[in-house]
C-alpha cells in the first residue's frame, strides 16, 4: 500500500508539472522536486519540512540532468541549499556550505591566484590591497581607541620550571578578553612571546592538551598565552554560546590578539623580534589571520587549517567579507601574507589539510620563492592523524620554534630518549585559570552583556 502511495504521489507531481510552462516559469514546490528527483533516480533524500516549506523552483524540470548530482545542484543552488552524499543511493539536504568549495575548485582557484603575481613587487602590491581591505571587512578601519584600563590579574602560581598567571584585557568598552599567562620560572634578557588561540575543541584554554603547548612553551623558555575566542570560556560571562556564530565574533578576536600584542610587547621581558603565533581548528584561522594582518608577528603555525577549499565553516572564521577581498581570496593565499617570515604548516589526512603536500605547500613554497626564502616555510604532513593539537602537532611546534628563536630544547626533553617529555607540566583543573572567580563575581560592573550592545559600539563608531 505504502509503495502504491508512493507511485501515486510521484503521478501526480508528474502530471502537474507537464501542466507548468514559460508563463510561470516552469515553477514546482521544492518539496515536489525533490519527490520527482527520488522516484528518477532511485535514491533516497533526507530533509526536515523547514528546509522546504514554502520554497519554489523556477524552470524545474529543466535543471534535470543524466547525472543525479548535477540536478541536485543545479536545483538546491538556486534555494541556498546543498547536499552531500551519506550512502550508495542517499543524500541529506543541508543550507548552503558558502565557505566550502571542492578539492579541484579550491586547486583551480590557486592556480586562478597564481596568475595575479610573478614576483616580489606584483605580490607586496597584492598583499597591501588585501591588507586594507581585510581591516575595513573587520571593521577595524580606523582601529578603535584602545580602553584605557589596565589587565586584571590573578595571583601567580609556581610550578616547575614555569609559572602561570590569569589575565584579562578590556578590549573594547565592558568587552573583555581571558587569557593564561605562562612564563619561564627563571627569566635572564628577553625572552619570545608566543600567542596560543585555541580553536572548536572542548573546553577551550582549560583542555590539557592546551596547558602542556603553553606551558612546555615556557618551560623551553617562551613567554605563552592561551586566550579565549569569543562567546567562549569566560568570554560567556558577557555572551551567549550562540553570538559566537556572529560575524563579530571574528573582529572581537583579531582585535582581542592586537590589544594581548600590546600589552605583552610592552613588558621588559619581551624580546619584540621573536613573536610567534600558532592555533589550531578555528584557532589556526585566527593565526593566519591574525599574521597576514600584524608584521608584529615574526613567525606563525597554522595547525590543521590551511586549505584552499575549506574559509572555515564558523562565522568567527568567515563570519566578515576578508575571503572576498581582491575579488576572491582563500586561507593559502593570506598564509602567504606571512611571507617570508619563518612559518610551519601542519596538516593531517583526517581532514580538510589532506591535500597539502600536493596543493598547498607548493604555492606557500612558490610564494617564499619570490624572497628568495623557499625554506623558510615548512610542512609537517601527518597522513594517519586527525583533526587536533596532538603531541606530533605539538612537537612540531617546539621544534620549529626552537630552530628559529635559536633555544635550547634540552629542558623539555627525556634525557634518555630526546624525546619530548611533557611530563613535568601540571594540568590545572578549569576553575584555577579563571580570571573572574569561579561565578564570575569579579567581572567588571562595566562589562556589556549582549551581542546588540557590542553591535552597537561598532555602528556608534
């Protein structure tokens, strides 16, 4: 009975749509489309009545074509829609990936850049267009005043080899950032200063896999800091989880690294030619962001992130027009805008990374060839690892650090093995790197608490 129903709705959709012509322009119910699609094809569509409802295709049947993935774009196209594929003969609808394109898109689209630049001139006169255009899309031109408060810190905490402090900054009015300050236990001269933003993972600058990246950062003699992302951490003390998928999530960030760069250049312990960034997921993103955009930063490690078909799939990452600068940029090109200062990109085969060694690498090598540098960029490829900030990705990350800051690793390897040894760093729980008390109690009186207030500081600017 159930199939007989079936045949009959499929009839019935097909009679009406022969009853369809120029006049209305061939226009069938999305719904009904996709009906028509299934019983075609032999295959099965998974959707929810939201992403239907009263959704129209113009010139529909005229989408149709041999292949079933063809027709399904060529007809979810034209409604902001996207499919992917989740068996033999089934596929789930989804809203329109806009930061995604595919492996031989993102390809073509290199090879597309590759024609706008032959050498160090044609690339700097490129660089500096997308620089300025990368402010304006962040809102950041002209930078607003910095507010004239001074961080709030916690009391410093003693452990071995390093120590680790609690610190926020007033990014803008009643905005605050929250970061973990690691610092080596004996400091003698300057010492390098190391931004560590975190991407999507759980639990953020809390997860231990970020405590030992920072603080074995100081233990190797760096000065380390873990700062939140937006409407994350502390930062949900003012925010809802939710305003992080906002286009401002993405200003707030970068603006947030430039206040940190501020205050940490300042200190007398700062050695202002060996600053360093690396992040990983969302966070290596940031760091590329964040590099293409501040000279300040002398060397950067972009983790897991570097794709040219993949902008980030968060509005923290893609939420502002930077990828539409220069009628069309992608994540390998502002890697670029490192060039030539040192940088490491490390990439899996668990991800959206898997094809850098083929695809990407070699344009970034291209890109340092211009300086006459090529060795200068680096790719650490881990084939059989996923998306994360795991101890091969970590070790990578001492290692390239340590051969251009000029350090000595041996206070963080085994002396038996030479291997990386994390073992002397302590993993807090989450409420000791808090900065504003474990109920938020010691927030600023000051401090907004809506995404519409921070708007408003920007449309007031």
């Amino acid at each position: 009975m159930r199939k007989l129903i079936y045949i009959l709705c499929c009839l019935l959709a097909w009679i009406d749509s022969r009853s369809q012509n120029s006049d209305d322009s061939y226009r069938e119910p999305l719904k009904q489309v996709l009906t028509e699609i299934q019983g075609q094809y032999g295959i099965k569509i998974r959707f929810n009545d939201d992403q239907v409802k009263d959704r129209w295709v113009t010139y529909a049947r005229w989408r149709f074509r041999p292949d079933v993935e063809k027709t399904l774009t060529n007809v979810l196209a034209s409604q902001d829609l996207s499919f992917s594929k989740t068996g033999d003969k089934s596929y789930k609808i989804s809203a329109y990936q806009y930061h995604l394109k595919t492996v031989e898109e993102g390809k073509a689209q290199l090879e597309y850049l590759s024609t706008l630049y032959n050498d160090v001139a044609s690339w700097e006169k490129r660089k500096a267009e997308l620089r300025s255009c990368m402010y304006e899309a962040l809102q950041l031109s002209p930078m607003p005043p910095a507010p004239a408060s001074k961080p709030i810190t916690t009391p410093v905490r003693k452990m071995d080899g390093y120590t680790v402090e609690n610190i926020a900054f007033e990014v803008l009015p009643g905005v605050y950032t929250a970061a973990s300050l690691y610092k080596p236990a004996k400091i003698k001269g300057k010492v390098p200063v190391v931004l560590c933003p975190d991407g999507h993972w759980e639990k953020h600058r809390y997860r231990a896999d970020c405590q030992y990246r920072c603080a074995t950062l100081a233990r190797m003699g760096c000065m380390a800091i873990s700062y939140d992302i937006f409407a994350w951490g502390e930062s949900l003390l003012q925010f809802k989880s939710e305003d992080h998928r906002r286009p401002l999530a993405m200003t707030v960030q970068a603006l947030g690294a430039f206040r940190i760069l501020d205050y940490l250049l300042k200190l007398k312990e700062a050695d202002t030619s060996r600053v360093a960034i690396s992040g990983g997921s969302g966070g290596g993103s940031h760091t590329m962001l964040v590099t293409a955009l501040d000279d300040r930063i002398k060397l950067s490690v972009p983790v897991v992130m570097v794709s040219s078909y993949h902008s980030g799939g968060c509005p923290c990452e893609s939420g502002q027009p930077v990828h539409l600068c220069g009628h069309g940029t992608n994540n390998v090109e502002i890697a670029a805008m490192a060039a030539p200062r040192p940088q490491l990109v490390i990439s899996d085969g668990g991800d959206w990374t898997t094809h850098v060694p083929e695809n990407e690498f070699p344009f970034l090598k291209k890109m340092y060839g211009y300086y006459g540098k090529p060795e200068l960029v680096e790719n650490v490829h881990l084939p059989q690892e996923g998306h994360d900030y795991g101890i091969n990705k970590r070790t990578a990350l001492y290692e390239f650090i340590g051969k251009h800051f000029h350090l000595d690793l041996s206070a963080i390897k085994d002396k038996t093995t030479g291997k990386i040894d994390e073992s002397k760093v302590t993993i807090e729980p989450e409420t000791a790197l808090y900065v504003f008390g474990d109920h938020g109690e010691k927030l600023p009186a000051n401090a907004i608490h809506s995404y519409e207030k921070l708007k408003a500081l920007f449309d007031k600017k």
